[in-house]
C-alpha cells in the first residue's frame, strides 16, 4: 500500500512529504497548467523529483508510436527517478513494449478506464498502470469492479506491473480503491488533508489537552522535564 501525490504545486509537495507517508508524485499535462505560466518544464519536474526522490510520472503529448518514445527518451534522461506516462492506446502500447524491452525506461499506462487495458498495459511490459476511479464513475461505471478485477488478475497470473488509482475525488475513493486491490493511489493535496480530519478525532483531542493544561494550572501534576515541543516541530519543518 502506497500513496503518492498527485499534483506538480511544489508547497503542496513539500507540506505532504513532510507528513512522511508520500513515496512518489504523479503529473499530467492538466496538473502542469495548474501552475503559473511562464516556467521551464524541465525545471519543475527536477525540482519536484529532487524533493520526492522516488518515483515522479511524466506524462508525453505526442500522439503516434516514434513521438512517443522520442519524447520519452527526453525525459527519461533527465533523472533515474522518471516515470514515463504513456497515454493508453495502440500507438502507447507500443512505445510501451519499445521503452521497457529495449530503451532501459520505466513506464506507467495512464487513462485506463476498463479491465481489458489493464490487461494489455501489463502485457506490454508496463511497470505502472494507472486506472482513472473518478472519470470510470462519471461514465456511470463502477471503478471497484476495474480494480478488483485488475488486481486479482495480476495477483493470478504474477505480473510485476504495479496497479496505481488516480482520479480521486473523495476520501471515500482512496480507502475504497485500496480495499479493491490497488498498490498505488494517487491523491490530489485538498483530498490528502481531509484524510487526516475528523471532527471526533478534533473533539477528543481538545477534550484530553484541556484536561491536562487544567491539572497543570491547579498544580495537579509536575512535570519533571518541559518537553520542548516547539523546537522538535520546527527541527521536522527544516529537513523538508
Ligand atoms: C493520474 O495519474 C492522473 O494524474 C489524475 O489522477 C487524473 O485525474 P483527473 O480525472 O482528476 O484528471
């Protein structure tokens, strides 16, 4: 069970990793137009690989088998730690089978909204494929029954592909695309933070700190050492 993030802002990569539950970054041409103009792409994915140091997904925008791999092997060059999204299709199955068998490049078969295309993505050789859970439910489709199927079928048969679920929109999404079988989810920074709240959780934890700074103030316990819980906080801030 892992999770990445599934976005290119880098404070929201830098807050999430500092959470240390993030192992790897995913980006598409849509995350990258979410950030302000002007910059180099080359750049940003750098700067996004340097912080995450696993596994970062880039995705191409050629659409025929040679611009493919052409792109790719770009990008590719550019760090050990990229990930090369390749849209799924015949001309991307093909890049696929090129770029894994032949050009040394790891790939991750995006937009993947049906068990036949997970099936052809891990034949081709496809270290990563990425089902879509919120596009397969706008079609009116259940996402579960893709995952588990996909799951159990790579799980039967011992493919190495890994499964990752992206297109998340609810909490409700992550936990139920990890219950059906997924290696990966793929969650966007606002869903990542509701995940860690819960009003009971909020409620309990002023009910008990109330409680002690009370037994505090009426001398009620002595505390033989203060804890120095500030410096630790900001000691955690800076290693991100
Ligand atoms: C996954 O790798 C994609 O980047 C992403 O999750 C697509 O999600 P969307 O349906 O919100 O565009």
């Amino acid at each position: 069970m892992e999770l990445y993030i599934d976005t290119a802002n880098i404070q929201e990569i830098k807050e999430a990793l500092s959470w240390g539950c993030i192992t790897g970054a995913t980006t598409n041409p849509k995350i990258m137009s979410n950030e302000k103009g002007g910059y180099s792409f080359k750049d940003k994915i750098l700067e996004i690989v340097e912080l995450v140091k696993e596994p970062v997904s880039v995705e191409v925008t050629e659409e025929d088998f040679q611009g493919m791999v052409d792109e790719a092997k770009i990008y590719a060059s550019w760090h050990e730690n990229i990930v090369i999204k390749i849209p799924m299709g015949i001309e991307g199955l093909k890049a696929v089978a090129q770029l894994e068998k032949y050009e040394n490049v790891k790939t991750n078969v995006t937009a993947i909204m049906a068990t036949n295309q997970a099936i052809l993505a891990a034949l081709s050789g496809a270290s990563y494929a990425s089902i879509f859970y919120g596009r397969i439910s706008d079609m009116g489709y259940d996402p579960v029954g893709v995952i588990k199927e996909t799951s159990a079928l790579y799980k039967e048969l011992n493919i190495g592909t890994k499964l990752i679920v992206g297109s998340i929109r609810t909490i409700l999404d992550v936990n139920k695309a990890f219950l059906a079988g997924a290696d990966i989810v793929t969650v966007p920074f606002p869903i990542l933070k509701k995940m860690t709240q819960n009003p009971k959780t909020e409620e309990t934890i002023k009910e008990f700190n109330s409680i002690w700074k009370e037994m505090k103030e009426k001398g009620l316990i002595r505390l033989d050492q203060e804890i120095p819980a500030r410096k630790l906080t900001f000691a955690l801030a800076n290693e991100v």
